[in-house]
C-alpha cells in the first residue's frame, strides 16, 4: 500500500495539509489524486507506512488497517 504525503501546502475541502502531512485513506477519488500528483503536490509512498492505518481505531480508517511487525510491537506498543 501507498500513502499519501502532501509535498506542498495543499487544502482539500476544508482540511489543509502541509508539507510532510499524510492524507487519510479514501480522502480523495482516484483522479483527483492522480491530478494532485501531476501538479507536485501529493506524492505516493510505499516505504511510509500509514499512521492512519496503524491505529485504526483512533484514526477512524477501519477499512485498510496495517499490522506493526514484532519489533515495533515490542519496542513501541503497550501489552
């Protein structure tokens, strides 16, 4: 999975993302991203992985969840 990250300040809605701002799964229809990312605004990122996927239950996305690997569980997470 990709996430998305704005590369600019960028307002969607009425929502506003800086820099480095990842967007939440589903914000956007698939156009909409591909026309944000031609103008250098948005960009796709495999290698960061989504917070918003990553804590699904705080962040609402219970669609697409991800699971922390066994390291991060034992050096992050609360047992």
């Amino acid at each position: 999975m990709h996430t998305l990250v704005a590369i600019q300040s960028i307002q969607i809605g009425s929502q506003l993302f800086r820099h480095g701002d990842e967007l939440p799964p589903g914000l956007l229809p698939s156009e909409a991203i591909d026309l944000h990312i031609d103008r250098r605004q948005l960009e796709e990122q495999a290698e960061r992985r989504s917070l918003y996927r990553l804590f699904p239950h705080f962040s609402g996305c219970l669609a697409t969840t991800e699971r922390l690997s066994a390291e991060e569980h034992a050096s992050c997470a609360l047992s």
